[in-house]
C-alpha cells in the first residue's frame, strides 16, 4: 500500500468502514511509516475531539409545532401529488463535479463494510423497547458483575465486560440475551432511577477504537462506541449528559480493568 | 373541508413516525449548510413539505439520507436565491457563533461546561467556514453520523468521491483547526 492510499484509507480505518482485511492491510502500512502513523494519530485525535464537543443543533420548538401542524392539512389527494419519485430526487442535483481520481482506482469496491448502521440502531431501539415489555428486561437478575459475567458464558461467542457502576450511580441489574441483526448479542442491564439503561455488546472483526456518538431515535438517546473488539450500544430515556456520563464511567472502568 | 383520501390519516402518521424523529438531525444540516438560523427553519419546513409529498414515492430502508438529499434540494435553491438577489456573500452573513447556541437549555453551567461550550463554539465555527462540497460531507459524517455509503446516496455522489472529499475537508479542518490555536497576533 502506498501513502497515497493509505492517506484516504485511515479516515475509513477511524471511520471503521474498512472490513477486517483491508483494516490490517492500512495498519501494516502504518506500523511501517512513521508519517502516516502520525497522520492518524492526529486525525483520529481531532475525530475524538469533535466527538467531544456537541456540535449538533435542536430544532426550535417553534418550527417542530409549525411542522405537525402543517402534517393533516397538507395532505393532497393522490392525483395531485406531483410524479417524482425519489429516484429522481436523488438524481436530480446531482453536482456533476468530477469524479475523483480515487473512484477510479478501484479503492472504493473494497473498502465498505457490510453492516448498516442506521438499520442497526433501529434494532438496537427495537431491542431496548422489547426489554421494557413483557417483564423480559433480564434472564440472570443479580447486581453481582461476578454472577453476570459467567453467565454469558456458553451463551455467546464473546464475553462482554460487565462492570458494576452503583457506585457511580448506574446500578447493575443483571443481563440478558438478545437478537440484534440476527446475531445473539449480549445485553447488560442498568438502572438510573427509575431508568432503565440497556448496554448491548456485541464482537466485531474491527479492533480500530472509535469514540463514542450520541444520536437520538425515536425520543431515546444511544451512545454507540467501539473498543477492542467489540461494538457497543447505550440506550436509554435518560438524558444525553447522563448518558455520556454512563458510557464515560464505563469505558474508565474497562481501561482499568485492563490495566490492572 | 374537502374530502380527504381514505389513506390519508394512515399515511399523515407513517410520515410522522418515519420522518419527524429526524427533526433535529435535518435541522443540525440546514444549520451548517445555510448559516443562518432563520433561513435554516424555513428550509428545514419547506424540506419536510417536499418529503410529504412525494412520501408516496419513498421506498425505504434509510429514511435520514432521504431527508438529506431533499434538505441540499432546498439548500440548493436557498443559495441561488441569495446569489441572484445579489445578497451579501456568505462570508459577509452575521457570525453564528454570535448568537445563542440552541443545543441545551441553560441551568447552572460548571466550568467543565463552559469549556465544552467554548470549544464547541469554536469547532462550529470552524466547520461552518470550511468550502462546499466538503462542508456537507463533513457534517453528514462527524456530526449526522451517516455511513459513507448514506453520505453517497445523499448528495448523489459516488462512495469514492465521498471518501476523498472527507478526506480534504478534515484535513481543512485540521489547518484551520492548528491556525486558530497558534497565538493570535
């Protein structure tokens, strides 16, 4: 790999859009090239510090309220509503620029992973509103993270850290499987209050660390990050400071646990 | 009242279910692409307007890119419109760090806050100055978080082309980034 290549390709190394192959390929390049490795490290660096700061905007409730209120009314009968359909839209503003040099290569055709994030978070909401229901929240109930760590054993193929956080506020409930993209996944199960906070985890081929993001679906609020293998996903109806400070308390405890 | 489609009421909430949970994100959007707060709701309304009607044509599975392509739509005819009205140029607008960050309500504010609030103020900014196309590539990306793939079928581009605008506009950004920390002098 050369580092042209490489300078593209990192940004999908920390993006973790690269599949397992091709994220060593980049890795055994930059083990071997101190410049891109320090490209890497700064960029990766500055996703983490955006990561960091809120960038995002909340809509005015103002325009919300306009928005519902515009919804009953503005509904045409069929025969006047105009004839795009959405492959048009999506043609249509197209910029026409150039294509880069890059899509010529051929980088592109291996560089996606296979996984839809999107499609997953809305399982991962799936999954936490299921837990609510039903009285199916946990299968092994206990606050004892050496009761619910072995009890995933034999039930997974990964044996996701649980970490007893009640001394931080979150306190551990217990653990429970569930399915999520058709794959058993591992859930542990928290409470804030009165709230519950489901962290799912499950293994991916990716060993890249990305920091967390948080994104709001469906009125909850999930913190999706990813260390050492493995992927994780917070929900919860807490808040997104609360939630952030859930998954902080919890990745400081995993890098202690590992370090000591 | 005319007499509305049988449908309708279904359709109204589908529509509501699939899209409004998008509000904000298609907001965050029209925000940095349009750098003006009230221009950025009336786009983000008009957009919801156009994602009705032509919501029958709409073919799942991501309903946020959707969104996305028909908010550039808007913000597309937004610049023409300011263009040709001869409008101060965007650089000539008000400085949106300026003016109140909409992203939380305001309690107490500890200092730690402070400091992530400056710092957010500082990246918006910094953000909101980088050029088109890699601005919005940018956005969808570190603050939409949409997979490349998504980033492509939103602005219609190939995955290629995403990567490598990705690619300029953070290591813009990283400049700038390196500029604003350097003493001012």
């Amino acid at each position: 790999m050369t580092c042209d290549e490489a300078e593209i390709l990192l940004h999908a190394l920390i993006d973790g859009e690269l599949d397992a192959g091709h994220a060593r390929e980049v890795e055994a390049h930059i083990a071997g090239c101190a410049a891109c490795a320090a490209q890497l490290a700064a960029y990766r660096q500055m996703s983490q510090e955006i990561a960091k700061a809120d960038l995002r905007y909340a809509a005015p409730p103002a325009l919300r309220r306009r928005i519902e209120a515009s919804l009953p009314k503005s509904l045409l009968p069929k025969s006047l509503a105009p004839a795009p359909s959405r492959r048009n839209v999506l043609r249509g503003f197209a910029l026409g620029s150039a294509v880069s040099a890059l899509a010529a290569t051929g980088l592109v055709a291996i560089v996606l992973r296979a996984d839809d994030e999107q499609r997953i978070m809305s399982e991962v909401v799936s999954a936490h509103l299921r837990s609510l229901q039903a009285g199916h929240l946990t299968d092994v109930i206990s606050t004892d993270q050496h009761t619910v760590k072995p009890w995933f054993n034999g039930r997974l193929d990964v044996s996701p850290p649980v970490i007893d956080l009640t001394s931080k506020g979150f306190t551990l409930v217990g653990g429970r499987l569930d399915y999520i993209d058709a794959r058993a996944i591992g859930a542990v199960v928290y409470r804030r209050r009165q709230h519950v906070i489901n962290l799912f985890v499950a293994q991916t081929a990716n060993t890249e660390r990305r920091a967390a993001k948080i994104e709001t679906i469906q009125g909850f609020n999930i913190r999706r990050w990813s260390d050492r293998g493995l992927n994780y996903w917070a929900i919860s109806d807490i808040g997104a400071d609360e939630l952030s400070e859930f998954g902080e308390k919890f990745e400081a405890a995993v890098q202690t646990n590992s370090e000591g | 009242m005319q007499p509305s489609n049988a449908e309708d009421p279904d359709r109204a909430r589908r529509f509501r279910e699939l899209a409004l949970p998008y509000l904000d994100d298609v907001y965050t959007l029209a925000r940095y692409l349009l750098r003006d707060a009230s221009d950025a709701e009336d786009a983000v309304q008009e957009c919801y307007l156009r994602a009705l009607k032509h919501f029958d044509g709409y073919r799942g599975p991501a309903m946020k890119p959707w969104l996305f392509a028909i908010l550039r739509n808007v913000c597309h005819a937004e610049y023409a419109r300011r263009a040709s009205a001869a409008a101060p140029s965007l650089d000539d607008l008000p400085e949106p760090a300026q003016q109140a960050p909409l992203w939380r309500e305001e309690q107490q504010t500890p200092e730690a806050e402070i400091l992530r609030e400056r710092d957010a103020v500082t990246v918006r900014r910094l953000v909101e100055a980088l050029a088109e196309p890699f601005k919005e590539t940018f956005v969808l990306r570190e603050i939409n978080n949409l997979s490349y793939r998504e980033i492509a079928d939103a602005v219609g581009a190939p995955v290629g082309t995403v990567m490598s605008r990705l690619a300029r506009a953070r290591a813009m950004l990283r400049s700038a980034w390196m500029a604003e920390q350097e003493p001012s002098k």
